[in-house]
C-alpha cells in the first residue's frame, strides 16, 4: 500500500532496555534526509510499517547493554546506518577497500534489532513498532547497535554533527574515499542538494582546478558557488545533452564526475561526461526500485570508469568522529547546510512538507 507524510502519527511509545550488545540513547537533534521521504512514500513490500524512521542525528547514551564497552552512559555519539563491528574476522571491517559491514544488514533490512525483536511497542495497546536503517531517530528516545554508534567529541554541537551521520558525509566521502579527487583535477557535480554541494565543498577542499555544478533549479547555483563551484550549468538552458556541453567545454570531459540526483538519465549523463582514458563516475544518487542504467559499452572501453558509493565509503566508528574533528578545527564547516531548523519533535511533519518545497538543503528538527 502506498504511504504518506499524512500517515505520520505522533505517538506515545515504549522503549525496551538495551538488550546484549545495544545502546539506548536521547536523540538530542534530527536531520531530514529523502531516504526517510522515500520509504514513506514508496510501498511497502517487506511489511515495515509501523515504523519510526529518521535516521541523520546526534544523540547521547542513555544506558548500555550487556557488553558494550566502546561507549558508554554520557557519550555523544553519531547514530550510522552503516555499522563498523571491527571484528578481526569481518572480511569487510579488516579491509580498507569497503565499508560495507554485513554483520547485522539482514535485521537491519527487516527492521529489527539483531536478535529478531523490537525494542519499540505502542504505550497505548503494546503493538510492536519496526525499527529503520538501523537508526529510528525520530523519536526522542531509540536502540541501536554497539556496532553503529559512532562515538563523537562531546563539545561538537550535535545540532550541527547530526548532519554527519548521512548525506554530508556521503558526499565528502565521494570525492576522498571513493575517488580519490586530486590537486588540479576537474569535476562535474550533477544535482546541488546537500549531498552534491559536498561533494563540491570536498572538491574544492582537496584542490580541485575546475568545478562544474549542474542543475535544473538553477536557484542552486549560488550556494554551489559559495562552496567552490566554478562554473554553474542548467541542462535546461542547452539543446544538446549536457555530458555534450561538457565535453565541448573541456575538450575530453572531466577527471571525476558524481550523479547526486538518482535520476538513472543523470547518472548517464556523468559517466559519459567523464575524461576519456581516465574518467571516473560515481553514482552517489538512489535511484527508485527497478531502475536500470545503461551507457554504450564503448565508453568504459575508452576508459572511462563507473563507480558507486554507500555512505561515501566512510567505515562509520572509525571515520565519522574523525570528520567531526575535523569540523571542530574550522576546516569544515557545516552551518551552511541547514537552511530550516524546527523545534520540538512535533515539527518533524511540518520540516517534511517544507522539504517537498525544494529549497531545503538540510532541515534540522532539535527535540
Ligand atoms: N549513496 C548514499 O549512501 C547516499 C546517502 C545519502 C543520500 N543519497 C542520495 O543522494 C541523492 C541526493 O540527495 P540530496 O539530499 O542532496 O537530494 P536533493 O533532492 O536535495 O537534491 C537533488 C538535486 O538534484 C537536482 N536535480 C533533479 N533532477 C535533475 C536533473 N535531471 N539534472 C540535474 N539536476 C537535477 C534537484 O534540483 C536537486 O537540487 C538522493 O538520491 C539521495 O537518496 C545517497
Ligand atoms: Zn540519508
Ligand atoms: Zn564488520
């Protein structure tokens, strides 16, 4: 059945004790992000509703379960969706080459802790409540896992580091994880919402010659260029196809190329704008279910190469502290980003519908 913003209900509930290896913490703020929009609008093939979404927040540690020792009550900590168990024996924690920690990803998927129950039940009539991406931060209390808990410096402002917990970091890590972006490069950014003006923010960082920021709102263009954009481009504006008027621009197209769009045309788009020989692609957007991409298999002969990114590439315990080090230095800054700020958990439904508006970059509900 299809879903909808209307179907968001404000409700008491209960939240069970930590059990073995889980944390339960006081989610202090909570940042919007379209994958909460996605799944509540999308169907719901797996049977997750109810459920509580939300999933890009700062939180504190309320109590620990049996076992948890990397953090403890008091601790600031960066809810992530993907985990990090740091066990010698995960093939993917021990190597550097992804962070895709499969240790709880099937209970993840069916929205439930890793033993297979909720910790989340209505007060009202005790019905149980799914769990989302591992997260369910929109509630002023939530259980998660040791393993996704990413422990952050406790004088960051959680209302600013939240945004670290999903598509900021996607697109900063974009551009240093899963490309490589260096000194004197030239990139093409298709899609300027929060998660391609990372990317840019990244780019210009690592020292990036050329940036190209690529839109259909073109009221997108003057945060892009505050960020480092050099040359903004509506695909509106060209009767060619816009990789065409990109390589027109550049001669052989561009060093990295990113889809922040999920668009499946888009992310076509950014391959084949890409430099031949050397040209790198990477699909950063989540396109809808069942979409395909396709490109002539010529141009990857030509060298050209497609990529994809999950959270930026970042392993989530280890990594995402680091960003916020790095925020906390001055050399990140993040304020930018939240364009809406709500009080109250109340007004997660009204940030919802301003995030329909298309001029929201990151809406910030504090509870
Ligand atoms: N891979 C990951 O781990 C990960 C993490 C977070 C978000 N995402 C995805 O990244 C994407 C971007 O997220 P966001 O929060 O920045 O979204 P957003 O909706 O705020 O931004 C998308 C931008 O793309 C523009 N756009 C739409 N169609 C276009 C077209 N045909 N050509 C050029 N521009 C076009 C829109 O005007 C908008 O500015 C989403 O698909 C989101 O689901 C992926
Ligand atoms: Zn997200
Ligand atoms: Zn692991």
């Amino acid at each position: 059945m299809a879903w909808g913003v209307d179907d968001i209900r404000l409700t008491k509930i209960k939240v069970a004790p930590p059990k073995a290896g889980e944390v339960r913490v006081k989610v202090v703020a909570n940042a919007l992000c379209h994958t909460d929009l996605y799944t509540l609008e999308g169907s719901d093939p797996e049977g997750l509703f109810p459920c509580i979404l939300g999933h890009e927040a700062g939180a504190i540690v309320e109590s620990v379960g049996e076992g948890v020792t990397s953090v403890k009550v008091g601790d600031h900590v960066v809810p992530c969706y993907t985990p990090e168990c740091k066990q010698p024996d995960c093939i993917f924690c021990a190597s550097k080459k992804t962070n895709l920690c499969p240790t709880i990803r099937a209970t993840q998927g069916q929205g439930v802790m890793p033993d297979g129950t909720t910790r989340f039940a209505a007060a009202a009539d005790g019905t149980p409540i799914h769990h989302f991406m591992g997260c369910s931060t929109f509630a002023e209390y939530t259980v998660v896992s040791e393993i996704s808990c990413a422990k952050v410096n406790p004088m960051a402002d959680l209302e600013t580091v939240c945004l670290l917990g999903c598509g900021i970091a996607t697109g900063l890590g974009a551009v240093r994880k899963t490309t490589g972006v260096e000194q004197g490069s030239t990139v093409g950014v298709f899609g300027l919402g929060a998660v391609g003006l990372a990317v840019i923010q990244a780019a210009k960082l690592a020292g990036a010659s050329r940036i190209f920021a690529i839109d259909t709102n073109p009221d997108k263009f003057e945060p892009a260029k505050a960020l480092g954009a050099t040359d903004c481009l509506n695909p509106k504006d060209h009767s060619d196809p816009v990789q065409q008027v990109l390589v027109g621009e550049t001669k052989w197209g561009l060093d990295y190329t990113y889809d922040c769009t999920g668009n499946t045309e888009v992310m076509r788009s950014a391959l084949e704008a890409a430099h031949r020989g050397w040209g790198m692609s990477c699909v950063i957007g989540v396109a809808a279910a069942g979409k395909e991409i396709s490109t002539r298999p010529f141009q990857l002969v030509t060298g050209r190469r497609w990529v994809g990114t999950a959270f930026g590439g970042y392993k989530s315990r280890t990594e995402v502290p680091m960003l916020v080090d790095e925020h906390m230095s001055g050399e990140l800054p993040l304020k930018q980003y939240i364009t809406h700020r709500y009080s109250g958990i109340q007004e997660i439904t009204t940030a919802i519908d301003a995030m329909h508006s298309g001029d929201v970059l990151r809406a910030v509900v504090s509870y």
